[in-house]
C-alpha cells in the first residue's frame, strides 16, 4: 500500500473521529438545553466547521494535487504531535462529560471546571485544534494547507475565545 493510500485511511479515521465528536456534541447539546444552556455566538460556527473540513480535504488535495512527499522522520514526529492532540482533546472531552461542546453552550449556575487539563490552562482543547492543524497535514508534507489552516483557524479561533470568555464570565486570555 503506497503511502498516499495510508495517509487517506489516516485522513478519514481522523473524518470519522470528528463525526464521533459531533454526535458527543449533539448529546450533549440536548443535555444543555434541558438545563437550562444558552448558546452563545453561534455565528461564527459554521466559518469553524468549514475550517476543519477545510483541513481535511485540503491535506488530501495537496498530497495528491502536488505530489507531496512522506518523508519518515518528519511524517511519524507529525504523526505522534496529531496523536498527543487528540489525546488532549479526548481528555478535555472526559474532563468536561456533558459540558463539553463544539458549540459554546452554557449551562447557568455551573461552576467552572477546573480539574483534568484545565488545571493548567484555560482552553486545552484549542491547543489540541492548534497541534492538530499543524502536524496532521504535516504527517505527508501537506505544509501549505498546514500554513492555511493555521491562518484560518486564528482568525475563527480569536472570534471563538472572545465568545466563549464573554460566556464564561471569564477575563480576556
């Protein structure tokens, strides 16, 4: 199997995990609004969701459109970065359970959670997007859709912590 061919399988586990999320997130949405959560800047939503597909079909795109080689030691260090990220997303998931969304949903009178990887930073789960975005594409020397993630994801990221500090009755991080 070439490595293009791995990389697609790689490409669309990673596809699969993100529908997995969204139905963790539509769960947990019900849960919300049955208590009480308000969303709060759901503008700025659909520009995250089209970045992050974005990502996916650009990676795929530039492998084949490009002929971007896999070079080992940078594609397997690539890898390892994307795995660490969805290692940190998937504990920021356990750490919030019913709290944690794609949307910025929240739920009156709940303290803010402040075990697991919150304990040392405010928003672990964006330095996961942040990791992920960079390494994934990385992993078959996609590096301009790594580059145009990166710049796109900053711009919806920006918009996203503002709304969701604004939520939280947090300070300016």
């Amino acid at each position: 199997m070439t490595s293009q061919m791995w990389f697609t399988l790689l490409t669309a586990a990673v596809a699969a995990e993100r529908f997995a999320e969204l139905a963790v997130a539509t769960r947990h949405t019900r849960w919300a609004r049955a208590h009480g959560g308000v969303e709060h800047g759901p503008g700025h939503y659909p520009a995250m969701v089209a970045v992050h597909t974005g990502l996916l079909v650009g990676m795929l795109a530039e492998v084949r459109l490009a002929h971007r080689p896999f070079l080992p030691y940078a594609g397997c260090t690539a890898l390892a970065l994307a795995a660490g990220a969805q290692a940190l997303r998937w504990w920021c998931v356990g750490t919030l359970g019913k709290r944690w969304n794609t949307r910025v949903i929240v739920v009156p009178d709940l303290p803010l959670i402040a075990t697991g990887p919150y304990r040392f930073l405010r928003h672990p789960n964006y330095l996961a997007v942040v990791v992920e975005g960079a390494a994934l594409p990385m992993v078959h020397t996609a590096w301009l859709t790594a580059i145009a993630f990166t710049a796109a994801n900053a711009a919806v990221l920006a918009v996203r912590l503002r709304v969701e500090n604004t939520a939280l009755g947090l300070a300016p991080s």
